[in-house]
C-alpha cells in the first residue's frame, strides 16, 4: 500500500475511527464518502443504499456542490455499471467510464467524469450498497486509468469497515424504534387507564346529579361541581399524554431529518415511489413541527393507502421565518366540491385543525383522476 501522506496509516485509522463514531445511517454514509475521495484523492465520490425498487433508498455525493446536485435531478436509478456492481457483488476498475458499453449517459449537469473505481459494500451475502469514486488527480498512464490496484485495496478495506458502520447504524436506528414503540405502548396502556378511570367516575357522578337535582337541588349542585373538577383531571391527563406522545425522533434529529427518515421507510414499504425534497428550512417552534408531521403523515396514508398512487413527492421549504410542506400524489384524486365527505373521509378536518392550531393553514387541490396537492404553512418562530 502506498506510503503518501493521504493513504498513510494514520489517515486510515481516522477514517475508520470516523465511520465508527457514527450512529445515524445518513451521517455513517456521508463519512464512508468523504473518507474515501480523501484517501484516495478522487475528484468525485458516491454512495448508493438500493431500494427493492430498481432505485436506491439512499444517494450521498463528496464532490458535488447542492447547487449541481439539484440541478442533475432525481436520484439515479439501478443501471448501467451500478446495476453490474450491485448484482455482480464485484469492484470495476475502469479507464474511462463512458467508454464502457454498458455506459447509459447521464443527465446534463452531472459532472463529466472519465476513470472509475467502483466496490460494493457487502455484510455476508448481503449487498447493503455500493461505493464509486471517479477522476483521481494524478497524472494517467496513456489510456489506463489513474486508480491502481492499491486504490482498490485500500478502497476494500474501507468497504468491509464501511459495512460494519452501516449494520450498526441500522441497527442502532432500529433498536431507537423498538424502544419508540414500547414507549408508546406503555404510554398508551397509561392513558387508557388514567382516563377510563375518569371517566367512569364522570359518568356516575353525572348520573347522581342526575337522580338528585329534583329531590335534592343542592347536592346535585355539588356533583355537578363534581363533575367539573373530575372533567378538568381528565383534560389534564390527556394533555400530559400528548405531550409525552410527541415523536421522539423530533426533538432528537428535527423536522428535516424526522420527515426524510419517514419518507424513506415508506418508499421501501410501498411498490409507489416516495420522494422527500428540503431546501434552507431551520428549526420552526416544537408545535409547528409536530403539526407539520403529523399532516405530512396523514396525507401520505391518504396517497398510499387511498388514493392509490404510483408517485409521492414531499417537499419542505423555507418561506419567511416559517416553512411550508407539500404533497403531491397522483392519485385517484377527488372533487373538492365534496369536501365535507372527502374531509372526513381522508383526515382533511383533522390535518386543517393541525394547520390552525399552530397559527397555519392548509390548502388543498384536487380533481378526480389528477392527484392531490396539500400543502401546510406555518410562521415559524
């Protein structure tokens, strides 16, 4: 293995060290990338986690600014050369990439690129995804290319760490859920409980004015102060529950990170295709984006469950000091002029009390056979 100061043992053990540290797949994945163009001084490095869908769950690009990332578009899909590596389970050293014959172009804005260094990521005899770098910045042998076999032995190592990382990341993230569902659970079985309890001391106590307020006006008076004070509890429990029932992952990773994990998930859940899109959106007050969550969840049952659609986009943007969240679907859509059976129908009463709760509002466009677009404003903080 070469000796320079980028593939030098300390820079490896960092690199590793780095990757390890990590909890979140997302920030595993964009240490894995940015360790490797560094090491093996790439102008250009990416990341695919493949979905069950021909498209990969998770892209992460080194190299690229956001601005070109916007600009070349949806993430790629399973084909060509990616498609070869993921299938194939082996690394591709290539001279000059579009040369290949299974080369199948790309989109305007993508950066050219001519050599190539490709490794897939494998736990066992799975492939969890696949690893690319491209143009090393070094002078090429005439018509070969600039990665070596070190580039690729060192590229290896970090592969078997890198999967590593990635299984204790996912891991970590589903052993978060598990502990969120039981959680949950037993603050359910709290709830019910609490308010059962209440509630059936409510409704004998009503009962017994009942019976007294003829024969007995003044001890009915003293129920129904009863009734009040056993009324009031009950309103108390239920807002203590609600506030313990916020998402967790919320107030650990923000609306951004929360909303994009949840996208994710359904798209590998569903045979649609699930999108989610942010752009320059900060943290907004803890109502609003639980509000926020909670009408994106909503219209994504509505899509998926309802509406039947084969594409879901979720967008979530700054606008002032406050945001604004899209969904559009194109579903079987419905017509707004039946929006009293439709709002109970698909949740649309409950999404805009969301919306005004937190001082928002929520907008609605659809026509039969055209989809539906909902989207949600809030002030922000």
């Amino acid at each position: 293995m070469k000796d320079g100061p980028r593939s030098g043992l300390y820079a490896v053990s960092s690199a590793l060290l780095a990757m390890s540290s990590q909890l979140e797949v997302r920030d595993v994945l964009k240490t894995i990338v940015a360790s490797a163009r560094e090491l093996l001084d790439a102008e250009y490095a990416a990341l695919g986690v493949p979905d069950d869908h021909g498209g990969f769950a998770q892209f992460v690009v080194d190299g690229v600014s956001d601005e070109q990332w916007k600009a070349i578009g949806p993430l790629p899909r399973q084909h060509g050369i990616l498609a070869a590596m993921l299938r194939k389970a082996e690394p591709e050293r290539l001279a000059d990439v579009r040369e290949d014959p299974r080369f199948e172009g790309w989109p305007a804005a993508h950066p050219d690129m001519s050599d190539f260094l490709g490794l897939p990521i494998r736990h066992g005899d799975e492939t969890l995804g696949a690893l690319f770098l491209a143009n090393k910045r070094c002078a090429k042998p005439a018509g070969g290319c600039g990665f070596d076999e070190d580039d690729e032995e060192l590229l290896s190592i970090l592969a078997q760490h890198a999967a590593i990382a990635l299984t204790n990341a996912r891991l970590y993230e589903r052993s978060r859920e598990l502990t969120i569902a039981e959680e949950r659970s037993r603050l359910a079985h709290e709830l019910h409980d609490a308010v059962s309890q209440k509630l059936f001391s409510l409704r004998l106590t009503a009962q017994a004015a009942a019976a007294l307020v003829d024969r007995d006006p003044t001890r009915a008076k003293g129920e129904l102060q009863q009734v009040a004070a056993l009324a009031a509890e009950a309103a108390d429990e239920l807002r203590a529950a609600v506030v313990e029932l916020r998402p967790a992952a919320l107030d650990e990773d923000g609306l951004v990170a929360t909303l994009r994990t949840h996208v994710q998930v359904l798209d590998r859940a569903h045979s649609a295709t699930v999108t989610f899109d942010s752009s320059g959106v900060r943290a907004l007050p803890a109502a609003q984006e639980e509000a926020m969550l909670r009408v994106a969840q909503e219209a994504l049952h509505n899509a998926l469950r309802h509406a039947e659609a084969e594409s879901v986009g979720v967008a979530l943007q700054k606008r002032g000091p406050g945001a604004v969240l899209r969904i559009i679907d194109d579903g079987r859509g419905f017509d707004p002029r039946t929006v009293r059976r439709a709002g109970r129908h698909l949740g649309l009463v409950s999404m805009r009390d969301r919306a005004g709760g937190v001082g928002g509002r929520l907008t609605v466009e659809s026509e039969p056979g055209k989809g539906t677009t909902i989207e949600m404003e809030v002030p922000g903080g």
